[in-house]
C-alpha cells in the first residue's frame, strides 16, 4: 500500500509540472500562457501562442516525462515488488495532476498530449499509431478537441480488444475517456455553434516542418 501510494504522489507531482507555463516564463519571453487563448496549459494552446520549438518542447515534455517516464517508473518498482498493478495506473494519476496541477493553481491541460505518452509507453510504434490516429482525425474533422476526443476513445476500445489488462484498469482507461469528452465540453458547444476554431492539415504538416527549422 505504501508503494502505491508513493508512486501516485510521484505520479501526480510530476503531471503538475506546468511545462507550458515555466517554458512560456523562461524561453518565450515571460508569455504567460494562461493569459493567451483557452488559457490552458497544454500543448495545443502553447503551440498557438508559444514560438514552434518552444511548443514542441512542451509536447516533449507532456508526453515523454508526464506519459512515458512515469508509466516506466511504476512499472520499474512494481515489477520490483511483485506486484500485478499496471504501471499505466499511475500514467492516469499523472493525467490528473496535469489536469489539476497544485503548482499552478490547479488550472492545467485537458491531458491528450501525456495520453499520447501512456501509448508510447507500450511502445515507440503503438505510440506512432496513436499519433496517426489523431492526425487521421485532424485531416476529416479539423477539429482538434473533436480528433483528440475520437482518438481518446480509439485507443480506449483498442486497448480493450488487445491489451490483456485487469477488469479494474479496463474501467479506468473507459472512465479517462469519458474525463476527457467532459473536459472538452466548452470545445463541444462552441462546434454547435460553429465557433471552434479548425485546422487544416497542410497547415498542420508545414507547421511541423517549421517548428523543426525554425524557433519563429
């Protein structure tokens, strides 16, 4: 019980970094990035407002550090002591403390850049996958709440049909996707009304191109 509760603190701790707040402060001339757009801390608002490299470290960041290395890290001492809890567990508390970070007043992200994280932390080409996925959303919708949504519940139905998980984490990976349609809500209305912004795909891929050449 007290690994598990350790490793959740260490989980939730290291989801609270406010990656798009302290490279904002710090590499991006003091843009606090709460000031800027949805006022979210995640990848999507920081790439809008944020210059291209800086945005992408924070990409890095929530989905390498938050997803990735806190998923290996559980499973690392929970392989250690025996014990049959999924690492991915704590990838979801990590998540939370994203979501609700308590270093910056619990004001955080909506969570799909460290989801991306807990799918590359299956694999480098599971996370490729995912990654496809919401792109592949991107280009037929054009919409991003609405592709890292429908990506959201894609990887929640795979998962079930091919992951061998305990019923108990079957629940949990169902019930995040649910967390994350939920926090898209204003993102929802706002397509009703057709005032979401979109995004075309091109642009999305010269973007990226960008973002590798440039520190616009």
């Amino acid at each position: 019980m007290v690994l598990y509760i350790l490793l959740a603190l260490f989980a939730y701790l290291v989801g609270s970094i406010p990656s798009a707040l302290i490279i904002g402060r710090k590499l991006d001339k003091g843009i606090d990035i709460r000031e800027h757009g949805s006022g979210n801390l995640g990848t999507t608002n920081a790439s809008r407002h944020l210059k291209k490299k800086n945005a992408a470290l924070v990409a890095l960041f929530d989905v390498f550090i938050k997803g990735v290395l806190v998923v290996l890290v559980s499973n690392y001492f929970l392989t250690a002591n025996d014990s049959e809890v999924p690492g991915l567990m704590f990838g979801f508390v990590s998540i939370i403390g994203h979501n609700f970070p308590v270093f910056a007043g619990f004001r955080g992200g909506k969570g799909m850049a460290t989801t991306i994280g807990l799918a590359f932390a299956h694999g480098f080409f599971i996370g490729l996958g995912a990654c496809a996925i919401i792109i592949a959303y991107m280009a037929i919708t054009g919409y991003v709440a609405l592709s890292s949504m429908l990506t959201t519940i894609t990887l929640s139905l795979l998962a079930y049909f091919f992951l061998d998980y305990p019923v108990y984490t079957e629940v949990t990976i169902f019930a995040f996707a649910l967390v994350m349609v939920y926090q898209h809500r204003a993102n929802i209305k706002r397509m009703f009304k057709r005032e979401e912004p979109k995004v075309n795909i091109i642009n999305f891929f010269k973007w990226m191109a960008t973002m590798l050449f440039t520190n616009k």
